[in-house]
C-alpha cells in the first residue's frame, strides 16, 4: 500500500500547527502538539518518512521558538525542545521495529510461496485425459498455504486426483498434509487400484506420526486426534465405442470422510455424488475392518467434477449463514470453468468479508481435448 496520502497528511498537520501557533498569543504554547506527528508518521509512515517528519519537527520549533530567548522563558522553550526530542526519539524507534517486523513478514511470506511451490503445484494441472483448475485460500493472512491439500498426477492407469483437508488450519498441518501428499503421489505410479493408494496413503499418515519431528512440535493435538479428509478421484479406459471426445469419462473415486462432489452435467444440471457408506478419515480407518466403499460413474461428455473442502461450505458470513454453494453451482454452472471458479472465489470473499474461518480449496475436473495425434498414439500402442 502507498504511504505517499498519510505521509503528506502528517506533513500538513505540522504546518498548520505551526501557523495557528504563529496567529495566536506567545502565551499560548502549541508546539506539544506538533510532536504528535513524527509519532503519528511512525504507525502509518515508512522508516524514513517518519525520520523526515521527526528532523522537520525539531527545525520548526527551533526555528520557531528558538531556544535561549535571554529571559525567564528559556527554561520552558529548553524544556518544550527537549520534550519534541524525546518524542522524536521515540517515533523512529517504533518505526524502524515496525519496519523489521515488515521485513520479518515478507521473508515469511516468500518462504510460504517456495513451500506452496513445492507442497501444493499452481492451478490449473493437466494430464492426458483430464485438466483440473481450481483455487486455494488460506485462512490465516500469513500463510499461503495450510491444512488444505490437492494434487493431479498422470499415471499409467490413468489420471488420479486427490482434494483432502488435515484437521486444524495454518502452518502447523504441513507436516501431515505433506505425508499424505507424498503417499499419494507415490501410490499413484504404483497401484492401479485406488483401494491400495488410499491404504498406502493412510500408513503414510501412520509413519508420519511416529517420526520424532512430529513428537516434536504436536503439542495440542495427538495423533489420535489428527487425521485427513480426503476424496480420491481417478478415470478410467472407456469401454469400447466410447473413445474420443464423444465418449463418457469413466470416473472411480473413494470418499474419506469427505465432502461429497457435485457433477456439473453439460446441459448445467447440478448433482451431489452422495456416497452410500462414506469411509472415515485418513488416520481413523483401523478402527473399522470393512474395506473403503469404491464407486464407479459414467459420466457424460461435456460433464465437470467440483469438489471442494468444508473452508468454503462452512464459511460463514457477519449474520452466520453458510455459505450456499448448491445454489451458486445452480445460478452459475453454465459458466465456462475458469470464469466459473473466479466468480465462486469472488462471492466466497464477499460472503465472509475477506475472513475466512478456515482454509478453502476448491477443484473442477473436466475432461482435456484429446488431438488426432494423441487419439492415434493410443490407437498404436494396442
């Protein structure tokens, strides 16, 4: 934000003490006053703009009052000098803390940008068959990145999509979102099934608690309390007669706790995929014996997948209302998905004021253009 309006404020509001104390009686001492600015410009000015403000402050007055008058008033104006002084000392003090603790801010927000880079890859992501585009907020206005989590990768059984949320908000959940991300990405490559990548997913949840580094840091929450929700979503080979664009994509997902995702129909229908039997959370599923529920949709060409965290169902705005996203997806599904997301993202920030309550992400998976030259490198490979 530019300083240059309060800088400029602060400035006249010396001079015009100076001229009422030049139109008034000598009597009347108004230069405490005019040491109200270099502590005014030390909370809204910059470092050097305050040490400006303080100089111009003592050479007014000095200049003004001067100092040895020869009379019985050279004590109070001795006095009156001293005192703008102080408060001149003081104000580029507090501003040069300020302007550290500006520069402390900064160093940590370029951090938070080189770990979203490596934690969380920037939207949109593509692979061969589908392109996911999407957005991320962070509730807490220091950090880029918190508990939520997303990744898209490219596997030889097709692509794998995961949307997840570690409980609790802030810098303090990377450690088990970056568990689970990194089981995720590796299963991928190595396990056709999504049963087996979400099992491997959660023994990394597992295998993270038991590090020291965890031991380390979890103070208020255990790992017993600790866990992940998260939705798995992955296509696969289209039954014969259905390639091409033309075709249905044939979409595999397991729910983990998660919120269930909406489809998006090519005519602008919007639809819940409840799930009969969703599973529990990454880091609670030994509590139960029976396997995770998997199911399989055909979906229409020309149809999208969103699905998000509880950051954008549970916000809240000034009066306690959730956010309705079923409706907004009903008024605006018809959007193509960039416009689509930016006008979700937009209302999401008016809705709460710019004050989310939690961490919010939010993916549209639909399917990628496939070329001739794609279409026919498939075709020789079988």
């Amino acid at each position: 934000m530019s300083r240059s309006l309060p800088f400029a404020l602060v400035l006249g509001y010396l001079v015009v003490i100076v001229v009422v104390d030049l139109m008034t009686p000598a009597s009347l001492r108004l230069d405490v006053y005019a040491a109200l600015a270099p502590v005014t410009a030390a909370a809204v000015c910059t470092y050097r703009q305050t040490v400006f403000v303080g100089i111009a402050d003592l050479l007014l007055m000095v200049a003004h009052h001067g100092v040895f008058a020869g009379d019985t008033e050279t004590v109070n104006r001795v006095g009156s000098v001293l005192g703008n002084v102080l408060m001149v000392g003081t104000a580029v003090v507090i501003a040069r803390l300020r302007r550290d603790g500006e520069e402390l801010l900064e160093r940590v927000r370029a951090t938070g940008e080189a770990a979203q880079r490596a934690l969380l890859r920037p939207l949109p992501l593509r692979t061969q068959s589908v392109v996911v585009d999407g957005f991320y907020m962070s509730s807490q206005r220091e950090a880029l990145i918190g508990g939520d989590i997303y990744e898209v990768v490219d596997t030889p059984y097709g692509t794998r999509v995961l949307i997840g949320d570690v409980r609790g908000k802030g810098l303090g959940t990377l450690g088990a979102g970056a568990a689970v991300l990194t089981a995720f990405r590796e299963a991928a490559y190595h396990r056709r099934d999504l049963e087996s990548g979400v099992e491997a997913m959660e023994q990394g949840l597992y295998r993270y608690h038991r590090t020291a580094e965890y031991e380390s840091t979890a103070r208020e929450v255990q790992a017993s309390e600790e866990f992940v929700t998260a939705l798995v979503l992955g296509t696969e080979e289209a039954p014969a007669g259905q390639e091409g664009t033309g075709g249905r994509m044939q979409l595999v997902f397991v729910d983990c706790g998660h919120l269930a995702p909406f489809v998006i129909g090519p005519d602008g229908a919007v639809r819940e995929l409840e799930t009969a039997e969703p599973g529990l959370p990454l880091g609670l599923g030994d509590l139960v014996a029976a396997p995770r529920t998997v199911q399989r949709i055909a979906l229409p060409p020309g149809s999208r997948v969103l699905a998000c965290t509880d950051g954008v169902t549970e916000a809240r705005s000034a009066d306690g209302g959730f956010y309705p996203l079923a409706e907004r997806l009903g008024a605006w599904a018809a959007l193509p998905t960039p416009e689509l997301l930016e006008r979700l993202r937009t209302d999401l920030v008016a809705h709460t004021r710019g004050r989310l309550q939690d961490d919010a992400a939010m993916l549209v998976m639909e399917r990628a253009p496939v070329s001739a030259g794609a279409v026919s490198g498939r075709t020789a490979r079988r």
